[in-house]
C-alpha cells in the first residue's frame, strides 16, 4: 500500500497532479486546498490509495490532518472518494472539526454532493471528530496519538479526554498514564 509520494510536478490541475517519481508518473487526486498549496516543482504528499474492482486511485494531501478528514469521511456508508475530496476542498481540517462539533448541517450542506440527510448522517457519525493541533506542536500532536492509541484499546472517548487532562510529556508516557487514570475509573 502507498502512504506517501515525493516527487517533481510534471501537471498540476485544480483536482489533480502528475508526480513524476523516478521516470513513473503518478496521477494523485488532491483537494483544491491541497493543489493551492503545491507552489515548487518538487512535492511531498500524504497518500492514500483505493484499490478497488475497476479502479486503483491515488489521493494525496499536503497536511496529515487533511488525509485523516479524508480518511475518516470515506469510512461513512454512502460517502466516497469524489465526497470526500469534496468536503477537503470546502473546509480545512479545523473548519470541519468546528462545523461537526456545532452539528451545523447548513454549512455541510454547502458541500457538492451533500444534501440534508448525507450532511445529517454525516454529523452523527463523526460526533467525535477531532483534528490534531498545529503541525508545529508537538505535545498536541502527541496528544492525538496518544487518544487514538488508547481509542484503539477500546476505552471511550470522553473517558480518554478526562483521563489525559493535564498529562503532558511524549505519546508513550501519555499513554502510559491514561492507562494508570482509566484503571481507576
């Protein structure tokens, strides 16, 4: 499976790009916002790949916050690729997180593709949405692996959020002590 892709931009459109990796050209679909930020000739993108019966499609994102909407919206029943990168071109990932924690369904409706019930299913399903903080800070982002470590444990979300108030160190020890706090739950 490909999770990344450097390479030279031989063909930059609104929605795509051609990353020439080595003498092999990729096409990655990419969001506006993505395809805004790609400046340089050379590029470094977070990738994920959909292999299916008649297609294998490459979608990339500048910023590991923009894959995991990505990701996330494309595990809802009913939504896919084109949606996805829909919603990644009408919000940033801080945007989304602010429109699914308010429950705004008009704002999502904005979104091609989306109409009132989708935007409704949409909401409900990613009731706990949470963006990691800025990429340049490191306890949060920490912070978010140290959530989803202890997510994948099992252990519910407000509980994680209780037990790692005012924890702060590197993700291990996070965990570690979100471990030791939710035992005691």
């Amino acid at each position: 499976m490909i999770v990344g892709i450097e390479g030279t931009v031989e063909r930059k459109d609104p929605t795509y790009l051609h990353i020439n990796v080595n003498g092999l050209i990729y096409e990655v679909h990419v969001s506006i916002n993505t395809s805004n930020a790609v400046n340089e000739s050379r590029v470094k993108l977070y990738v994920t790949q959909i292999i299916r019966e008649d297609t294998n499609a490459l979608y990339g994102f500048r910023e590991m916050n923009e894959k995991k909407m990505f990701d996330t919206l494309i595990k809802i029943n009913g939504v896919g690729p084109k949606v996805g990168l829909a919603v990644c071109s009408t919000f940033t990932p801080e945007t989304f997180a602010r429109v699914v924690s308010s429950k705004d369904v008009g704002m999502l409706k904005r979104v091609p593709g989306i109409g009132p019930k989708a935007a409704s299913r949409i909401l409900v399903e990613l009731a706990d949405f949470i963006v990691d903080g800025s990429e340049e800070s490191g306890s949060s982002g920490a912070m978010g692996e140290a959530v989803m470590a202890l997510e994948s444990l099992g252990f519910k979300k407000e509980a994680i959020q209780k037990a790692l108030a005012g924890v702060s160190g590197d993700t291990a020890t996070m965990v570690k002590e979100g471990l030791k706090k939710l035992q005691r739950l």
